[in-house]
C-alpha cells in the first residue's frame, strides 16, 4: 500500500483528507501540534518542518508521496516568523521530497495568490500572474509558496508535482480566513462593493486532492466549487449580516487595529471584499472528471454559528 | 416576489398606489419579460457574471421610462437579431452614454426572446462604490478581451463602441461622421466565431450638441476629455444631460466574418471597414427617413 504524509495534519482540512485516503493508502503526518484522538493507524509526528527532526521523518516513513498543507494562514502571530515557517519550511521540504525519493507531491496553494484587483477577468486560469503582493503583501509568503512549488516541477519533472489552487474553502473542520469572516455577527463589508466569490465545501478540496493523487498529476490546477455568488449572499446565506463601512474609515481602521494586534485581518484583505477573484477550474476537471459533491446551500449551511 | 410587511410594506402599498397606471404597467411588463431572459441563472438569481434581473429591477424601470417617456425611442428590424452570442456594433455620442442604456434598454423591452445587452466598460468602474455593483448587477463588466470571450461563448450580447470615447465626445460639426474604429472586436468576433449585428443610433448624435473639446484640460485632470456644449459647463453638471430628442435605432443584417484572429491589423481593418460601411448605411437611410429630431 502506498505512503501518504501530510503536513499539517492536525488542521481541519488535514484531518478530512486522513479520514478520506485510510480507505486506500497508509497515511502518517506531522504537525506542530499533536492531533488529539487521531485513528489508531496513524502516525502522528510533532515537528517544525524546518528543523532536522522532520527531515528524520521524512527519512524514516519513506512516503511515496507528499500532501503540504502546513501553512500558517492568519495573522494572529509574528509577521516575520509566519513568513520563515512558510517559506523556508516548504523550501526544506521541497529538499527531502527530492533527496528522498518521493514520488508525488500535492502543494495545497489557494486562490488569494491572484491578487484582487479591479482589472481581473472573470474566471482566471493557472497562467494569470499571481499579484496577490502588490496589494496585499502580508500574503507574499503564499505567493513565493507557490511559486518555489512551481519552480520544483521544472526542477524534477520526475516527481509529479501538482499545485492546487482552490476557491474560498468553507465547512465545519475547516478554519479558513474567509469561514472566519462569514461566522462574525456583523460582517464588515465595503460600502459599495459586493464582488462575486465562488466557494468549495471542505470535504470537496479532500475530495479533488485525493483525485490528485490517483491521477498522478503534474502541474497547476485551480480547484473550483459548485458556483458562485456576491458576497452579500453568502453573508446572508450564513445566517450573518453585513456592516457596510466607507473605505475611507475601513481601511485606517484595518491598518491601526491590525497593527494593535486586535483584529485579525491586515488592511490588504479589504480588496477581497471589494473586487472579485474568480478562478476558471476547467483544466482540473478535464484531468480528473472531478464533479463538487457540495451545493452552495449545503456549504453556507456547513458554517455552524 | 416577497410582500413586505409593516411600515415600510405600508409605505410601498401607497407609492404603488400613487404610481400613474401606466408606470405600474411598466413595472408588471418588466416583471414579465425579466422571467424570459434566455441567460442561465443560478438558484440565488445570478449569472456566471453577477448579473441579476431582479437587482437590477430598479435601473431596468429607470431606463425603461426614459426609453417609453423621454427618447421615445422606435426600433427597426430589430427582429433580425439571431438567437446567441453577438456583437452589436453602434455608433458613439451624446457626451453621457445614454445611447448605450437606451440600446440595452432597447434589447430587453423589445427583442425577442429579451436579452441582457452587456457593455464593456473602462477599468475604473468596478472602483467607484455603488456604480461598480449597479454595472455588474446589470450585466457590465470591464472591457478586457477576457470577459468579452467568455459572454460571447456564454451566448450573450455584447455591446461595442468602437469609436469609443472619440466618439462620445464628438463635436456637433462631425454628428453622424464615424470616428476612427478600435480593431478588437473584430478579432473577438474571429476568435468566438460570433455574428456582428450593426446598429445605427440616430438621435444620440444631436442631444448634446459638442462646440469644443478641451483635450489637454482633460489630460491634465486625467479625465477622458472635456466637452463645451451649450450647456456645459454653463450649467454644471447638469448640462450633461440630453434634450429630449427621438432615438431611433437600425438594426442591421448580421454580419459573420471567418479568419484567423491573430491576423495582422491590415487584414482585420479591411473586415472592421465593412461593418463600419455598414454602420454608415444605416445612418445614412435612418437621417433620410426620420421625420425631425425631437418628433
């Protein structure tokens, strides 16, 4: 049976896609937080990917292949130490999975590497620059994620490397930037603004990466739901309600209560609610016959309040 | 649609009330033809592109009056649109776009089945609050060629001026004289294999009669230009505003082009030529026909 690692296993997404390959690989995983009640078959490991200790991991599993999801994604901790974990932690992971011999690797990336910005077409493909740093650069360690991940397939064509791109991720386990914003009461928006998002439910992006991995794919695929609507909707959808501000007053705001460390979304995030970043998922589904088993009511119904 | 309850329920009975008759007719009549619009909506109401027709109800009622009560606006062979995707080709002026509201209000009071025309806007529209969401709720978006493939491989209607703001802000000298015609619809039209409908506005042209333009003052401020009308600037923004002079559109034929897209300039020049003789055409028979400029 084949070996499956998965960083960042202790997470929500992470815990999903476990459950999900038990049925058809031995999975294992680190984490630099134990999984409390994990199954019986899975070995846990409590490690920074930067350090030596995972590359003993790494060294002693033998995993045929590499799901990476270790990320820190908010911004409740250091500015720059969240940038070293990403950045240089996927840097030394892109090392052992080539010094010793993985065979796969599935890069969990995300759409917020486009950049919102009011000149994106509608429904992007995987060759659109990724700007997300010109306007947001608090995210560009996901952005040079991506790009190292990138730069890795060229590298060693022989390992097949896919990137995945999904939509805004929302469910129950999941705790995405974007399931944090819809579960506030009173959703700040941007008065004026309601740009179109799509949304994948959580068990859908287990779902495509588990796909990934059956076919062996290799390249850059987005990863899309089942639609999209304003963000109004999924506001109301979720059962919360918008608090439209000015951009004038959101946007000092953001910047003072984000460096006071009491809100946790940085300034640059405001473009997200302002323009729309819509991703074209056609090259996965045509690699994969992958169909979102989860509706839009089903995945705003997921949110539990 | 949902009865609202209340004040506030109590407050639109009585506005309702107050409508005259042929108002509230307008607003059934929209009701109705909202509800055959072939574009593929999803179970929140919208389409691959945020437009929603009961969003946009309200500038649908706006444009539908202006187009019933103030341009009187009279069609011609508007019954040869074809079914799908196409490129409507018109001629540009008037200083404000109101020939681009009155040609979609045009396409959804009078076609049949009726259809959401979708214009190609500048890039700094989805900037300005409030616009942003009224353009998209109506089926505008940003004129890249991205979007404009897409609509048209989605079936839809897409509106090009392709004279753009040259001929928008056209001096009263040259009305009805087409400006020099951007080539990408052409290449739009090759790559999507869509027909091109040319429309020929005849009224927009004389409602804001253009003296002078003050080119390098708009440059200096960024703006797309400065019109001096008899109007404007005299009486502030205000003087934008048109008279009330009759529209009256010409459809014209379907035209369908076949070629690479990539071709060089010359080649898509000749084909873009055609359809602008076209245009001319129409202009020239719809200026011959009308009975007079406001009748």
């Amino acid at each position: 049976m084949e070996k499956i690692l998965i960083t960042g296993i202790s997470g929500g997404q992470g815990r999903l896609l476990t459950r999900r390959l038990l049925e058809g690989y031995e999975v294992c995983g680190v984490d630099k937080v134990p999984w409390e009640g994990h199954p019986r078959d899975v070995e846990v490991h409590v490690v920074d990917l930067r350090k030596k200790k995972f590359e003993d991991v790494i060294r002693t599993e033998m995993p045929n292949a590499v799901v990476h999801m270790g990320f820190i994604r908010h911004f409740r901790g250091d500015e720059k130490s969240r940038h070293d974990v990403n950045v240089r932690g996927t840097k030394q992971l892109l090392d052992h999975c080539a010094n010793y011999g993985v065979q796969q690797l599935v890069v969990l990336s995300s759409s917020y590497v486009y950049g919102a910005f009011p000149e994106n077409p509608f429904y992007m493909d995987e060759d659109h620059p990724l700007s997300a740093s010109r306007s947001y650069p608090e995210i560009r360690d996901l952005v040079e994620v991506d790009t190292l991940a990138s730069a890795f397939i060229w590298k060693y064509p022989h390992i097949r490397t896919a990137i995945l791109r999904p939509v805004n991720v929302l469910g129950h386990y999941v705790h995405s930037m974007i399931g944090q914003y819809l579960r506030i009461d009173r959703s700040p928006t941007m008065m004026g603004f309601d740009p179109l998002m799509q949304f994948i439910h959580e068990e859908d992006v287990a779902e495509a990466i588990a796909l990934t991995l059956q076919h062996g794919l290799q390249g850059v695929f987005n990863v899309t739901g089942p639609g999209q609507v304003p963000l109004s909707v999924a506001i109301r959808e979720t059962g919360g309600s918008a608090l439209p501000l000015p951009e004038f007053l959101a946007r000092p705001a953001f910047e003072r209560l984000f460096d006071w460390g009491i809100w946790p979304y940085p300034a640059g995030a405001l473009d997200y609610l302002k323009f729309p970043v819509t991703l074209s998922g056609k090259r996965f589904v045509e690699a994969t016959k992958y169909r979102p088993l989860f509706g839009l009511e089903e995945i705003f119904q997921s949110l539990v309040r | 649609m949902a009865r609202q309850t209340g004040i506030r329920g109590a407050l639109s009975d009585l506005a309702g009330a107050l409508l005259p008759l042929s108002l509230r007719d307008l607003g059934s009549e929209i009701d109705d033809r909202m509800a055959k619009i072939p574009s593929e909506l999803n179970e929140y109401g919208y389409d691959r592109f945020a437009m929603s027709p009961v969003d946009a109800r309200s500038a649908l009622l706006n444009a539908a009056v202006l187009y019933r009560y103030y341009f009187r606006v009279e069609t011609f062979g508007i019954e040869q649109l074809p079914p799908g995707g196409m490129l409507l080709i018109a001629n540009h002026a008037g200083q404000l776009p109101f020939d681009a509201a009155m040609l979609g209000a045009s396409l959804f009071l009078e076609a049949e089945p009726p259809r959401i025309a979708r214009g190609m806007g500048e890039y700094w529209i989805p900037q300005l609050p409030f616009v942003s969401v009224m353009a998209a709720r109506s089926g505008h978006q940003v004129g890249t060629p991205e979007n404009c493939t897409q609509l048209l491989d989605a079936g839809e209607c897409v509106m090009v001026f392709p004279e753009g703001v040259r001929g928008m802000n056209k001096l009263f000298r040259d009305r009805y004289k087409l400006m020099r015609f951007g080539l990408g619809f052409m290449r739009l039209a090759l790559a999507t294999g869509v027909p091109i409908v040319p429309v020929g506005i005849v009224g927009s042209e004389e409602q804001n009669p253009g003296l002078l333009n003050l080119e390098r003052v708009a440059n200096l401020f960024g703006m797309p230009a400065l019109p001096v009308t008899p109007t404007f600037p005299l009486l502030g923004p205000l003087g934008l505003l048109p008279m009330p002079v009759r529209y009256r559109f010409h459809f014209g034929a379907p035209m369908h082009f076949e070629g690479d897209a990539g071709e060089e300039d010359a080649a898509i020049e000749r084909r873009v030529n055609e359809v602008r003789d076209a245009l001319d055409g129409l202009l020239k028979r719809g200026r011959e026909q009308r009975s007079g400029i406001f009748s």
